[in-house]
C-alpha cells in the first residue's frame, strides 16, 4: 500500500488537521445527517463530517436554523457517529443553547460528545461567545468557531448577503478569528465573506480556515451535501457547485417505478417468491 492511501485512511483528528495546513494539503468538509448517507461520504474519504444545524432547513423544512433543538442534533449526530469510521464529526450546537450561558454551552456540548459520539462542537460568532467557547474548552472538549455570516443570527442581519464588506466589520472578523485561535479552537468556517479577507484571515492564524463562499485561499471547503448533490433543487448562490443531480435522478427512478407498479411490470416472475 502507498504511503498517500495509508494516510487517505487514518482517522483524522484535530492535529491531524492542523498538519494538513502546515503542509498545504486543503481539507475537505461536508455536512451529514443520517447512517446511510454517512457511510458512503466516510468511505469516499471525506476529512470532516459536519452535523449541522442546517439540518433546520434540508431536513425538517424550516425557512430558518433556528427552530432546530439540541436533542435534534443529538439525534443527527449519533446517526453519522454510526456510520463513519475515518472523518472528523463535528456538530453545530444549536440557537439558544450556548449564548448568554457559559453554563449551558459546557452542558450542551458534553451531551453532543457522551450522547452523540461527536468529536468536536461548532458555535458561531466571536468576542460576544468567548467565555462560552472558553468553558467548553476547559472540559477537554474541541471546538470549531464560525464566523462572517453566522445563519443563527438571521434576524439581526435581516439578509442572506455577502459579511464584512465594509471595513469596521472586516477588522472586526480579523479579530474575532485571531481571538477564537487563542482562546484554544481547533479551526474556524468563514461562510460568505470577500475572498480576499477569507485569504487574510487564513494566513494570519495557524489553524485551519475552512470556506463557504469565501473564495479558493483558505485551508479548505464545505458545502451542505443537499446542495452539492443536486438534491436541493431551489438553492443556487455563487458559491456553489453542483456535483450531482440527484433531484432529476430520483424523480425519473421514482417515477419508472409507479409507472411498473401500475402496469404490473414490478415484481415480476423473478423478483418473486
């Protein structure tokens, strides 16, 4: 076996991740939500799972994340836990349930990690989370942060729209990503923000950056797999890019097979008892 598919095999952690940047090897990164559809993206060799609260939106159909709960999380995430054996599984901890409360964020996180069999935790924001980051931290537990537009705070930007154009909220970034490196988090998701930042704020810290929408030069890139493999039909912003077309797939399977049904096509004699 070569030394490439050796190391495509290990089980990625944190360190392993953070090597990765060193060596200018880019991270790859998903979101997951059930045992079947783990199994396969594990398999294919992805580097990080994520559990995420978009799971609000693609799975329960909800216009927004807010509405999902920690115990839907749980659920989610202990699906995944089951069904991968290499990638990192990291899971959002959901709105309501770490900001304001350091308590309740170390609460939230150690049921993801005991009840989940997740391997580390995501929140969104900056300066205003840090004592919750910080609680988490101290119980051993990983933590990736999230910043630019942070899709837990909806209503307070009012727009799905482009973060930190102007320059305040861009410095603003800056600081929120050299602060979550030093308070101990293991990397950081930029979602939606000029590329040109996303590269300044990928250089200025050593962990890893993974992207959204925030151009080709950080350390790696995630996309919600509804959206990648076409099943989401509906959502079409900039930055993504459709492998897959499954939503058209799907529909013509599903529509071969009632039309077998109804002709009595399905089962025939050796599909049969």
């Amino acid at each position: 076996m070569s030394i490439h598919k050796q190391e495509t095999r290990k089980k990625v952690t944190t360190h392993r991740l953070r090597k990765m940047k060193e060596n200018g090897e880019k991270i790859a990164m998903l979101t997951a939500y059930d045992y079947s559809m783990a199994r396969i993206l594990d398999a294919a060799g992805i580097d990080i799972l994520l559990v995420g609260d978009s799971a609000s939106n693609v799975m329960a159909g909800h216009e927004t994340t807010l509405p999902i709960t920690l115990d839907n999380i749980i659920y989610h995430a202990s699906s995944v836990s089951r069904g991968i054996n290499r990638s990192l599984l990291v899971a959002d901890i959901p709105f309501g349930f770490y900001q304001g409360d350091s308590k309740e964020a170390l609460k939230s996180a150690i049921r993801l990690m005991k009840e989940a069999g997740a391997h580390a935790v995501k929140v969104e924001g900056g300066q205003e989370i840090k004592e919750s980051v910080e609680r988490i931290l101290t119980a051993g537990i990983p933590v990736m942060g999230h910043l630019g537009l942070t899709p837990q705070s909806i209503y307070k930007f009012g727009t799905y729209t482009v973060r930190a154009k102007e320059k305040s909220e861009a410095e603003k970034l800056l600081r929120d990503a050299k602060m979550l490196e030093e308070v101990g988090c293991f990397g950081i998701v930029l979602e939606k923000i000029p590329a040109e930042l996303a590269k300044q704020v990928a250089e200025s810290v050593s962990i890893p950056v993974i992207g959204i929408g925030a151009g080709p030069d950080v350390d790696g890139q995630v996309l919600v797999m509804h959206d990648m493999l076409g099943i989401n039909n509906e959502f079409h912003p900039r930055f993504l890019r459709k492998y897959a077309n499954l939503h058209e797939q799907i529909t013509n399977a599903v529509s071969s097979y009632i039309e077998d049904v109804r002709s009595s096509s399905f089962p025939n004699e050796s599909e049969s008892y």
